[in-house]
C-alpha cells in the first residue's frame, strides 16, 4: 500500500501493493512529440522509497522518485539525438544525490519513531496519534497526489520543451490549481474530522476520551495536506528542470522538527516510563505540543523548497487562467494511477481498523504494543534492507533493462532480472532471518523508552513480518521487468491480488486470534499477500520474456541461501534468547543478546555461504567496495 506515493514518508502501510519507492513509466503523446518519464508510481504508504502502498506518517522520508529523463522517443520528422557523457555523469550525479537524501530521510524517521515511542509510548495513545497521522496522506493522494506524481511531471517536460516561456505559465497554473483545491479540501476535512476519525477506526470513535485525543490530533495534522501537496508540486517543478535533490532532502527538515516536538514533550511532561500517558491523562496542551510540531514540520519541509525554486530562475505567480491549457487533459489520463491508489487506500483503512481494534483489546488485558502503532514501527525498520539493498541493486541495473527492453532483447532483460534477484538475495534472505530470530531484543533495544512490554510487542510483530521480506523484495525486482515495458496495468492488477489477500488475511487473523496476536498475524499476512503476489508477476512477466524468467537459477540461489540462513537464524536466535534469560530485557541486556545472537548468526551464515559456494555474495561484496570505495 506508509508512504505515496507519501510525499513525506518512507515507510509503507498495512494496506498491500507495491513498494513505496515503485516507478512506472508514464508515455505521454502530445500532438507532436513523445516524452517517456520514469515517475513515482503513487502509493498510499508510507515515509522513497514511502510509502508506498499505504501513506506513512507525518515526517518520513518520500519514496524516491525517480529522475524524469526523457527517452530517446523523438518526433518522427527529428533527427536521432546522439548520447551525451555530460548528461549521463548529471544523472548518476543526481541519482547519487537522490539516493543520499532518502537514505539520511528514512534513518532520521526512523529515529523520530523511537522519540515517539520515548514520549507517547506505543499503546493506545500512540494508536490515536497514528491514525490521525495517516488521515492527510491518505485524503491528499486520494484527491489527486497519484495524479499529481503520474501525469503532470511529463506535462511539466513538455511545457518546458514547447512554450516560449519555458514552462513556467503552465508551473503556476498547476500550482494554483492544486492550492486552491487542497485549501477547499483542508477546510472540509478539518471540519470533517470525527467522522474521518470513525471511518479510520470506529473502535476508537466509540471510546469518548481516545476519540476526543484522536480528533484534536487530527485537527492539527490534517492542514498538513495543504502544505503536502505544495511541496510534491514544488518538487515536480524542479524535478521537471533537472534538479532532484531538495525533495529528497527536505523531508529531513520535517523529521527534525518532529524529533525536537516530541523531545520537547519528553522535556515538559517526561517521558512514557515515568509519565505512563495515556487519552484519559494526556493534558491539551501536550496534544497542542505535539499536533503544532507535527504541523510545523510539514509547513517548514515546503517552505524549504523555495530557495532551491528561486535558484533556477522560476518565478511563483497565482495564475487562475485554467482552461484551454491542457490541465484538464492531463487529469484524463490518470485512471489507472487513481484506481493504483484507491485500492491501497481501501486495503490501508482496513488494516488500521482491525489493528487499532485489537491493541484496544490487548492493551485492556494488559499486553500493551499491540496495536496500528507495533504495526507501523515494526513495518518501517523491517523495510529498510529492501530500501538499502534492493534499491541500491536494481539503481544499477534498471538503465540496462529499459534499454533493452526498447530493443526487445529479451534475453537481456532475463539476464539483468535474474541477476537483480540473485545479487539482492544474499542481503536480504539472511537479514529475512535475523528479524525472525532477533527481532525481540532488536525492538526491546531500540524501543526500550517505551517500556519493556510494549517494546516486546513490537518485537513479535517484527518477527511476524521477517521471513515475508523475501517475497516483498523479489516482487520489487520483478515489477522492474513490466515498468521496463510501460506497462503500468499489470503492476496495477498485482496490485489488487496483494491488497485483497492482505485484508483477507488480516481479517482472519483478527477473528481467530487473541488480541494480543492478532497484529502480529496481521503482519505475517502481510508476507503471505506478497508471496501471492510474486506467484502472479513471476508467470505473467515469464510469459512475457518467452517462457524463460532463469528460474532454475533463481530458485538455486534462493534455495542454497535459505540453508545457509537457517541454520545461522536457529544458532543466533538460540543464543540471544539465553542471554535474554540471563541478563533481562533492559536496554543492555537487549544490547548484549542482539551483538551475541547476530555475530552468532553472521558467523554460521557465512561459514555456511562459503561451503555452499555463493558467487552472488562475491557479487554483492564487490559492489559494496566499489561503492565504499568510491
């Protein structure tokens, strides 16, 4: 489904569907001339990356776009362009840049998940201030943040390359269209908020004090839609005039602001440990701390683009002269990213009303980290081998897919996939493993201000979540090979699989499980949709390569890697469970059980991988020296 397509998030949501940092290639057809972006497919869900399926909560990183490079498409009667270094070494320059900022953005969100947990715990209050988090996110991309990502970056290019004016007439047009809207939607969704607050979770709305916290919560956060959407139209601009940096960096500014709100709250009231806050204790002027910090990190994230704005010359002016110009065309040609998105946001309320439920109900029977809140922190720190790793694997590899893939070499295509998953698979089978061995004392170490019990929880939701990082990442890596095609439909009906067996299963596990595990299912259906899904993608895109996708190999490597990460989860894990026994959960035990179990579990693991002879680890070493090198 944490963020769209999340303009401010890299984590992803509960609700299903592709990665947060997912692009499609868009092809626009003007009548004249062709331009082929690679765009941000928009995603609810998440905080690069991102989303995302699902929006992610106020702060977190944006899923990275990718740099809008035009194709070699030209217009029939032009001569071929010939390739130029200087705008190869500007890319990789720009992909460098963009791949930092998501980098720092996603590290510094994670960071402002554990001042969170520090000052509000991970109970039910967090789940309040989650669910209000999510509700600009979700209402920006459903009334056009998809649109805004998918359709209007190649119509920027294309103004850019058309009118006198360089594009700047249509640039404010656009963005005066998109303020004017989302101010009129701000007014109605903040006057909306209880009834927004009961769709997302009629367990909360029906609890008088968590529905009092949970909208005045919302009241702060939902003006932060407006801003939003100023800082995606803002981004676009500039990305549409070669400068990508400011909307991967930015959102660090929203991050630290957000930590510094939450420190302050630590700072005045103390923290979750000595305070034990709750809705029924929670002051308003500490919900006035935290949903002003909250909307003050969003205003200041689009205030911050205008000095990178004024620097390429643009000039800002409210431009109302709306017809005739080709807005309204551009909005026709969103469909399949507005369904892309509708689904994941269907899947997302689903989730966040079963998981608010059920932390409700186990929070009451005393197993506090239950809840939508061990969902989202367990979620974000699980992601991030797939943004570190796959990512960085398929930056390398995707020029060469799209270049074949207009060549129609198959073979080619097979080759660069298969090597994708390979290569990617020796990071992320072993770190599948370790979340499901040390996920515990990797939660009770990192959440240990928010008190031992609900750090545990977060534990089992990550261990519930660990093993489904294998599939969650060959479906990244398999996608490539449609978007490689342009072909967006296919990605959006695996999209539609992924969302429904999720919610299927997260109903399941919500009707057969007790409170205190329901969440914890809930995340493993997560895997299990993913898994599906791969299933799906994997004949769909073999059918489309020829009937061979390497799959021998692929399977090989997958095979010989879990054999080798078995073992090493059991050693390691049995290792950190004994020294949790004898030295407790608290921070340094939680310290002291992680080092042991994970040295215990790289050490079997490699020991192992050497014997089974991997050449992919050789592979990915290598890439990594070269990287560190450099």
């Amino acid at each position: 489904m944490s963020a769209p397509n999340d303009p401010r998030g890299d984590a992803r949501g509960p609700g299903g569907g592709t990665p947060a940092d997912d692009t499609m290639t868009l092809r626009v057809v003007p009548a004249d001339d062709t331009v082929r972006l690679r765009l941000p497919v928009a995603a609810p869900g998440a905080p690069d990356g991102t989303p995302a399926d699902r929006p992610a909560p106020a702060g977190e990183a944006p899923p990275a776009p990718a740099a809008p490079v035009p194709s070699a498409s030209v217009p029939a009667s032009a001569p071929p362009a010939g390739p130029k270094p200087s705008g190869a070494s500007s890319l990789l320059k720009s992909s460098a840049v963009m791949a930092a900022g998501t980098i720092v953005s996603r590290i510094t969100g994670f960071l402002r998940t554990l001042v969170m947990a520090a000052a509000i715990g991970v109970g039910t209050l967090n789940d309040s201030y989650q669910v209000a988090n999510v509700l600009p996110t979700m209402i920006y991309v459903l009334v056009g943040g998809g649109a805004l990502n998918a359709v209007f970056v190649p119509q920027l290019v294309r103004a850019m390359k058309k009118d006198d004016d360089g594009g700047e007439a249509y640039a404010n047009r656009l963005l005066t269209l998109v303020m004017v809207a989302l101010a009129g939607v701000t007014v109605v969704c903040v006057l909306a908020a209880p009834l927004l607050v009961h769709m997302m979770s009629p367990d909360i709305a029906a609890d008088p004090e968590r529905r009092a916290v949970t909208v005045a919560f919302a009241r702060y956060c939902l003006p932060t839609l407006f801003f939003m959407g100023a800082h995606v139209v803002l981004g676009q601009i500039l990305n549409a005039r070669g400068r990508f940096g400011a909307m991967m960096w930015t959102p660090v500014l929203n991050n630290l602001v957000i930590i510094a709100s939450f420190g302050s709250f630590v700072w005045a009231f103390g923290g979750f440990t000595d305070s034990a806050v709750s809705p029924a204790t929670i002051t308003p002027e500490g919900v006035r701390l935290l949903g002003l910090g909250t909307l003050l990190g969003l205003t200041v994230q689009a205030l911050a683009m205008l000095p990178y704005l004024r620097d390429t010359g643009f000039r800002l002016r409210l431009r109302f002269d709306f017809r005739g110009h080709g807005l309204g065309k551009a909005m026709g040609l969103a469909k399949w990213t507005l369904l892309f998105v509708l689904v994941n946001q269907l899947g997302m309320i689903v989730v966040t009303q079963l998981a608010t439920k059920a932390g409700s109900l186990a929070e009451r029977a005393g197993h506090t980290g239950s809840g939508i809140t061990a969902y989202n922190y367990a979620l974000l720190l699980w992601q991030m081998p797939q943004a570190i790793i796959t990512v960085s694997v398929m930056t390398a590899v995707l020029p060469r897919i799209s270049r074949s893939a207009q060549d129609d070499d198959k073979a080619a295509i097979r080759d660069d996939i298969s090597y994708g998953l390979r290569t990617s698979a020796v990071a992320i089978v072993p770190c599948a493993f370790a979340f499901l061995a040390l996920g515990v004392p990797m939660s009770t170490l990192l959440y240990a201000g928010s008190g031992a019990e609900g750090a545990r929880g977060i534990g089992f939701v990550l261990m519930a979540f660990g093993l489904g990082l294998v599939p969650y990442s060959v479906q990244y890596v398999v996608l490539r090979g449609f978007y490689a095609y342009e072909d967006t439909r296919t990605p959006f009906y695996n999209t539609v699989v992924v969302a429904l067996v999720n919610a299927a299963g997260s109903a399941l596990c919500f009707a057969v499980l007790s409170p205190r595990w329901a969440v914890a299912g809930m995340a493993a259906s997560y895997g299990l949709a993913y898994a599906v899904g791969v299933g799906i993608a994997w004949r769909r895109l073999r059918t489309r390569l020829g009937g061979d996708l390497d799959g021998r190999r692929v399977l090989g490597t997958y095979a010989r890697l879990v054999v080798a990460a078995a073992p090493a989860a059991l050693a390691g894990g049995a290792v950190a469970y004994f020294v949790t026994k004898t030295l407790g959960s608290t921070a340094s035990g939680s310290l002291a059980a992680l080092l042991a179990g994970g040295l215990v579990l790289l050490g079997v693991f490699l020991a192992l991988a050497h014997l089974l002879r991997l050449p992919e680890l050789s592979a990915l070493t290598g890439m990594v020296r070269a990287r560190l090198g450099r």
